[in-house]
C-alpha cells in the first residue's frame, strides 16, 4: 500500500509498532526494509524525511489487522 503525507512521524512508528506481524518498507530499488526494527526506521527514512513530512512510502503489511490499524491512521491521524 502506498501511504502519503504522514504529518505525526511519531504516531506513525507507534501504529507500525502495534503491528503484530511484519511492516516493510519498499525502497525504490524493491528492496524490503523491516519497519518494526528502530535501526531500520531511523537509517531507512532519514533520506526520506524532508521537513518532518513523510512525503510518501511503499509499505507491506501481512496481517489484515495490521493493515486495517495503517488505514486507520491514514484516514483518522
């Protein structure tokens, strides 16, 4: 799913950490990055990040509840 304008970065890492199962991030190369490492967050979206704004990403997620708790976000914030 592609999610754009991610405003709270904060809140954001919050729902990704809730998920039960695994949150990747795909890069532009198609490499998947595991978004629930913290290792992960900050090296893979420090290029990504301009101005505190998320401007969009490529993410996967595998569980059908992880991926209604990612809509959630996007829809409410």
């Amino acid at each position: 799913m592609k999610v754009s304008n991610i405003k709270d970065v904060d809140k954001f890492f919050e729902v990704v950490d809730s998920c039960t199962g695994k949150v990747e991030l795909v890069t532009g190369e198609g490499d998947r990055l595991n978004l629930k490492s913290k290792l992960s967050q900050y090296v893979s979206l420090a290029n990504i990040f301009s101005n505190g704004e998320i401007p969009e990403l490529e993410i996967v997620a595998y569980e059908k509840e992880d991926i209604e708790k990612l809509m959630n976000f996007m829809i409410n914030g």
